[in-house]
C-alpha cells in the first residue's frame, strides 16, 4: 500500500495547481488527468439545461487576476494560487482605493497567515482571497484590481467511469471535482476513487461499480436528473470526500441507516480494529445529501477522514499536499476495498439438507481443513451458515451473530456450496 499511496499522492500534487470551479476548463484539465488513469466518458450538459429542481448555470472561466499597487507590483496574484479569486467572480477592470477595496476582499483573522476559499456561484459578485496579514501590510493608496474572467453560455461537465459486473446492479462511487486548491477536499476523494476503480477493474466484481466525477450539488443533481430512469440498479453507493488527512476514518451512514453498505463499513471498521467514527445521517455534507434526498433515498453513505469543517484547514490554502499523506490515502484505499470485497459476497443461502446437521466429514469438508491454523474458527463457521442458511439471513449476519471474520463465513459458505449443502 506504501507504494500506491506514494502514487496517489502524486495525482494529488498534479491536480492542486488546477483552478477548478463548478464548470469551466478546470474541470475539464482535471478530467483530462484523471482519463490517464481511467477511460471517462465525459458528459457536457448546455446552460439552462433544466435538472430536477435545478438550472445549469453559465460557464465560467478565468485567465488572470490580481490586485496591484502603485508601483504594479502584485499584491494579490491569481497566478500564485486559484484560491486568491472568489470562485465564479464576474469581470472587473477598475482603479480604486483600498477604502473601497476592503468591501471585495476575504480574508482569516483567526489565520492570519493562510487564505480562505471562497465562492459566489448564483450571484454575480467579485473578490479576492487573501492573507489577513498581507491585508494588514497594505498601504492605503489607489490600486489596480483586475479579473479576466469569462460567465457565458457553456456546459457543465462530468465523467463517468464503469467496471462491470457479473450483474446489472449497480454500486456508486461519487466524489466532488469542483473544488480549486484544496488538498483533502476534495483531491484525495478523487485519488482514491480512481485508484478503487484501478483495483476493481483487476478483478471480476459481482457487482457493476460506476464512479461518478461531478461538481458538488449540481453535478450530483444533474446525474440524478439525467439517470432518473435507471436509478432502480443503484443498490449501493459511497461518496469520498476528505479522504486523506491524519484523522481517523468517519463513516456517515445513509439516510436509511441500515442499508446494507452503512451494516458493511460498520463491520468492516469494527472488524479492522482501526480507529473510527460512525455517525447518523445529516442533510447536510456532500452528495450523500442528494443520493439520499427521500424521492431517490438511496442506500448512500458517505467515507471520510476528518469530517467536513471539522479540521481548521478546511477551505483555506492550509489544505495543501503537505497536509494529506501516502498512508492516509492508502488507508481509506484499503477500507474502500475491504467493505465491496465483503460487499460483493454478501449473499443469503437456502440450507439443502436442513433436518439436523448433515455429516461434514463424509463429504470430505472436515478434512478440506487439515492442517489450517484456524480449523476450530473454520468448522464453526460452516456450522453457522448451515443453521443460518434459511433464505432470511446473509453472510453479514452470519458473521456478526457469530462473531467470525466475514472472510472465514464466505470461505464456508463457498465450500458447502461446493458440496451442494446450500444454494443462493
């Protein structure tokens, strides 16, 4: 893991420097980057496109941005960072006073040293981002305030990438693109997302997995608006956000609460012995919210490291690189897989022979595990799915009611299918 963690870092710090925003090129560069990893198929959808309750915006794009002195030197550089631009700003090209000034620049008291991300998607505004103690060294004077930026008619752009399954039922891996230069939020949700497609597209899933690259909100609702007709094979979802800072790993369960992948990532969690949170669902957070919203209500939990909002760097120039890690990444990486390997053979099974406990040793299933270092744990679970194999119980129930690994109750469970003593 130490190995594509080192990788999905890197994926990291090239997509940071990219200027991204709900639409616009920046999502398009991004997607670019992302294509070199997995095919996309990538969707535009027009302005004024109606989407559920919902509009698609005008297009945004910016080329510079700064705020000069008198001298024409830079104090505020678009070019240094794309947070120094209020996201979706409208054209300027002015002089004025900083007295003026003042009303259009965002900046940290209480961080003085770092810059704050900051957006005006549906009203037509302007602004910089910037340290407070750059604001503080400013002199008053006149200064040049200048936004080449571009809000017109366009699209609005997302990707989708598919691993397919033995069947048509669906599991949605979504996750945010629209945030510029923020590390955790949402950088690390993408790597890891593409490096769990990687991995899955290496095996045979049972289920069809679709990864979902949109802008938050209204990309999320844009999918839904477009897919409405197919949402019945969505089965299961997982949103990945903030996925690589130091915290422990956070699940928030989906608006159901026992849906079946909120019962997975909380065995798994518990069974890793890993550090973690569970928490209740909430309308509000990322794209679970729309997943979850009670026409689609759809089995959507959402995995993390640190909640959003809940580290001081959140949507500040303090989301950098330096603040994800290898190991962080290759942590949520690893969860991600071991919940849809559980996932994917979660299964409920008919008990064949159900009148007293068939003879195990005569079909040879006792001395199938010679030799095991755990032939107790393993011959106890073969008696748990026996006795739980009545149509009504999976093999998560199975191994919670047990408190066998779920590996060790699926490895039973396919040996006794083996020797026809059960059917799914």
């Amino acid at each position: 893991m130490t190995e594509l963690g080192a990788e999905m870092h890197a994926l990291v710090e090239r997509l940071y420097p990219l200027c991204r925003s709900i639409t616009g090129d920046g999502v398009r560069a991004t997607l670019d980057i992302v294509g070199e990893y997995v095919p996309l198929q990538v969707h535009e959808v027009p302005t004024g496109t109606q989407v559920l309750d919902w509009t698609v915006p005008q297009e945004w794009n910016i080329r510079d941005a700064y705020v000069a002195d008198a001298t024409g030197r830079r104090v505020v550089d678009f070019a240094a960072s794309s947070l120094h631009v209020l996201g979706y700003s409208v054209p300027v090209s002015a002089t004025m006073p900083l007295a003026e000034l003042r009303a259009h620049l965002h900046t940290l008291p209480d961080h003085p040293a770092w810059v704050p991300y900051r957006t005006s998607y549906y009203k037509p505004e302007w602004g910089f981002c910037l340290a407070e103690e750059t604001l503080d060294a400013l002199p008053d004077g006149e200064y040049e305030v200048r936004i080449d930026s571009t809000l017109a008619d366009g699209h609005l752009t997302y990707a989708e990438h598919v691993v397919p399954g033995q069947v048509a039922d669906e599991v949605i891996v979504s996750c945010h693109v629209c945030h510029p230069s923020l590390a955790n939020d949402n950088l690390a949700g993408i790597a890891v997302a593409t490096f769990l497609a990687r991995a899955l597209a290496e095996q045979t899933p049972y289920y069809t997995y679709r990864f979902i690259y949109a802008p938050g909100t209204i990309g999320a609702i844009t999918w839904l608006a477009r897919n409405a007709e197919r949402i019945d094979r969505v089965k299961h979802g997982l949103v990945l956000a903030c996925a690589g800072d130091p915290g422990r790993l956070t699940y928030k369960q989906s608006r159901r609460g026992d849906a079946e992948i909120d019962r997975v990532i909380r065995h798994v969690l518990a069974a890793s012995e890993r550090p973690h949170h569970v928490t209740e669902f909430t309308p509000y957070g990322y794209d679970e919210r729309q997943y979850c919203s009670p026409g689609f209500n759809l089995g959507v939990g959402s995995l993390s490291r640190t909640p959003y909002a809940g580290y001081p760097e959140y949507h500040t120039s303090a989301d950098n690189p330096d603040f994800v890690s290898p190991e962080a990444m290759a942590d949520t990486l690893a969860v991600c897989r071991e919940a849809f390997a559980v996932l994917d053979r979660n299964r409920q099974y008919t008990n064949l022979s159900p009148y007293g406990e068939p003879q195990l040793g005569r079909r040879g299933l006792y001395d199938a595990l010679g030799g095991r270092s755990d032939t107790k744990q393993a011959q106890m679970a073969m008696l748990w799915v026996l006795n739980l194999s009545d149509g009504e119980h999976s093999l998560l129930d199975v191994a919670e009611r047990s408190g066998l690994p779920f590996d060790t109750v699926a490895v039973a469970a396919g040996a006794l299918q083996g020797a026809g003593l059960i059917k799914a």
